[in-house]
C-alpha cells in the first residue's frame, strides 16, 4: 500500500472520529486512586515493525481519566531485542515522568509517591529494577539506563501488566478495531455528542 | 525594513516563539477539573506593538503617510513583521508578570503561577492569548483586574477554543476536541461525503516504502498537518 492511500484512509478515520474528544473529568472509576499519584504512564514497544526493521515506542501519561502527554515514534536505532526496545521505552517514558513531576511541583502537586509506569515486558522491567550486568544489555547506550536511577530515586515504579491492559500498544502498531477502541477510551477519547 | 530582509546578528539578535506547550495546557486542564479551577480567556491586543526595541531598526515611510522627505523613520517600539517582535513582546509581558508576583515556570517558560497560601493563579501564554486559571472566583477577578489595569485586552470569558483546539468546560468536566480542524481538512481533500473506517490502519497491510522517495510538497502537507493534529489531540 503506498502511503498516499494511508493517509487517506487517515482521514476517512478522522471522518468518523471527528467529534472525539479528550475528556478529563473529576468523577470516580477513573483508576487514579489505583495509582497513588496525580497520574501514571504506559509505555509499549512494537519490535522491528517498520520498513528497515527499526522498532516503535509508544507512551502516554494519564490524569484525570484522559491522556495529558502521548508520544508514538520509531526508534532512531535498530534494536536487537524486543527486550531492549521495551527498555527503552521505559527509559524515554521516565523522562517525560520528570518533567511532568515536575510541572506539577511547580503548579503546587507535589508528588510524594513515585509515579507507576507500566510495561508488558518482563525482561525489560527486571532490566529496570536490577542494576546488574546483562550480557544481551551491553550495547545498550548509557543514557538509558537512567532508568534505573529514576526508580532508585523513587521518581517512578515499573509495574506490569498483560497485554490487553496495555493502553501504549496502540501508539506503537496499527490494531484491529476492538482493541483500538479500547485504548483510545482509556486515554479519554469520547465522542463530544454522547451524552455523559 | 522589512521582516525578511533583517539579517541575524546585526538588525536582530534572538528571536523567541513565545508559546506554551500543548502538554502544559493539557496536565493543567486535568489539574482543573480535579481542584475544580475556574478558567477564562484573554486576548491582549495589539501585543507586538507593546515591545521595546534594543537594536536600531528603520523603516521606510509608511504608504499614505510618506512626506515626500525621503526621510526614514527609527522604530523605537517594535510592529508586526520584525524578527525580534515575539521576544521582546514576551519579555515585556514576562517583566509585567513577574511585577504582579508571578514565577515563570521552569518546566515550560511560557507558563506562570502565584501561589498565596492555599489559593493558586496560573496563566498560560500563546503570544497574546492568555489562558487564566484560579482556585477561587474572587482571585480570578483580581487577576483580571490586574491584566486590564496592564493591557488593553479582550475579555473571552470562559474559552470556547484555543490555537484551534474546541474547548468545553462543564461542571467539573473538560473536553477538548478539535472537529471543526479535522471537517476544514477533509473539505480540502473533498473527503466529506467519503465513508468512514474505523480504524486508522489496517493491521494486515503492510505500507510500501514509498518508490520515489519524499513525494515533495503534497506528502509534506499532508504529513505537517496530520502530526499537528496528534500532537495536539485527536489522531490517537
């Protein structure tokens, strides 16, 4: 498929979902007691799944019941693991952490806790937690096993969790409209004509 | 002088784009309905014109206006089309804001609060379209109050929409969406009549590297304009 005809089929999506909006609203069931923090992250990676076999990253930061920050991107390396594509994932995903901390702080939300982000790779999460030497790991660059020090310092927690509760996953693969549906509502996305 | 042909380093020496993010705006919009934040919209007007010039800018006489001395004219206040405009515009409202008491926020500098004790006012700057926030109704008055007593503004009330985003705040909801963005660009394609999918991509196809490489001006259309749309907020 040639990528004119994607885009158009972009627009014929946008057509149907023109009236979507984010919605962020104060009521309960929105999981951020869950949490324990103002908001919490996923981050997902789709291995080797573009043109030159580099790997998609994908992460989005949740308050309020609706997406705050979001970010889909192929990866500018070639990764040799899903594990290590995972890794990174995490790694940029504990960047945004930062700084969204530290928005908050100055917007007066400290957050005492450290912020969950979740991953549904269990290699890449025991990478995370344990600064131990991993022979498959050693190419990876140093920036981003800074990771690590953001859980240390109890900036954030890894969490898991299974596939289908992996919110990320859309931001990194084209999914069937089951699960696409299921992502986007979890990020808030609602149509503005439904009535609440 | 003319915008275009001010050269770097001599006519002007930084520019600055004088916007928030949209990631501020939104992890603040969550904040709001979770605090339950009044929120209000000001437009400043005629910004640019506020700025002071540091360096020696000279324009021609201004059609309509022109002596016949051909004599130029020295701009003391920056106009619309000069370089350093947005910067020194945002550092004149920086100076101003910071005079009322406000902190320029490290984590997106085109954002401000003031605390006092418990209460809390937050301004989001895009060039001259403020985004005001308060913890209370009385502080968001004085806020006001403050600005007008500063600027010449237009007063918006609550916001119906920012830098083409729709906007709605009810009870202790807000939704953001930008509908009437997506139906200008399927009117340009001619797409409004066209079914629609339910899914971005199909899962199955396998997109092919395009043979000709960047197709040039329409695929970089295309592409700016649908990034836009997810970095702002739909195309999730």
């Amino acid at each position: 498929m040639e990528h004119v005809t994607a885009l158009k089929r972009i627009l014929r999506y946008l057509k149907g979902t023109k009236s979507y909006g984010i919605k962020y609203s104060n009521s309960h069931g929105n999981n951020d007691d869950l949490f324990h923090g103002f908001f919490h992250g996923f981050a997902d990676a789709a291995y080797a799944n573009t043109d030159d076999y580099k790997s998609t990253a994908g992460y989005v930061f949740i308050a309020a019941g609706g997406a705050i920050t979001w970010r889909s991107k192929k990866q500018t390396f070639t990764a040799l693991s899903t594990t290590e594509a995972e890794y990174v994932a995490l790694s940029e995903a504990a960047r945004e952490a930062y700084w969204l901390r530290n928005l908050y702080e100055e917007l007066g939300i400290k957050q005492e806790s450290p912020t969950t982000i979740k991953g549904d790779n269990n290699g890449s999460i025991s990478m995370a937690r344990n600064p131990q030497f991993h022979n498959r790991a050693k190419h990876i660059a140093v920036r981003y096993h800074r990771v690590r020090d953001a859980i240390n310092d109890g900036i954030i927690k890894i969490d898991s969790c299974r596939d289908p509760e992996q919110t990320a996953d859309v931001l990194t693969k084209a999914l069937h409209c089951f699960k696409h549906r299921k992502h986007i509502a979890e990020m808030g996305m609602k149509s503005t004509l439904e009535g609440t | 002088m003319k915008g275009y042909a001010q050269r770097p380093g001599y006519d002007y020496v930084e520019t600055f784009s004088p916007v928030v993010h949209m990631e501020t705006v939104r992890a603040i919009l969550a904040l709001t309905v979770k605090n339950g934040y009044k929120i209000q919209q000001m437009d400043i007007k005629g910004a640019y014109l506020n700025g002071i010039l540091k360096e020696k800018v000279y324009m021609k006489q201004p059609e309509g206006y022109d002596d016949n001395t051909g004599q130029v004219c020295e701009l003391v206040k920056t106009i619309y089309g000069l370089k350093q405009s947005g910067r020194e515009w945002n550092h004149k409202l920086d100076t101003t804001l910071k005079n009322l008491g406000y902190t320029r926020l490290y984590s997106d500098p085109c954002a401000y609060t003031r605390h006092d004790g418990e209460n809390i006012s937050i301004i989001t700057v895009w060039v001259d379209d403020l985004l005001l926030f308060a913890s209370s109704d009385d502080l968001m008055q004085k806020m006001k109050e403050e600005i007008k007593a500063s600027w010449e503004v237009t007063d918006m009330g609550e916001p119906k929409k920012i830098i083409g985003i729709e906007i709605d705040h009810t009870g202790n909801t807000v939704t953001i969406s930008q509908q009437r963005y997506i139906e200008s660009i399927l009117e340009c394609e001619n797409l409004t009549d066209c079914n629609h999918v339910s899914t971005p991509m199909d899962p199955k196809v396998k997109i092919l590297p395009n043979p000709e490489g960047n197709e040039g001006s329409r695929s970089n259309y295309f592409t700016q304009l649908l990034g836009e749309l997810q970095f702002l907020a739909n195309a999730t």
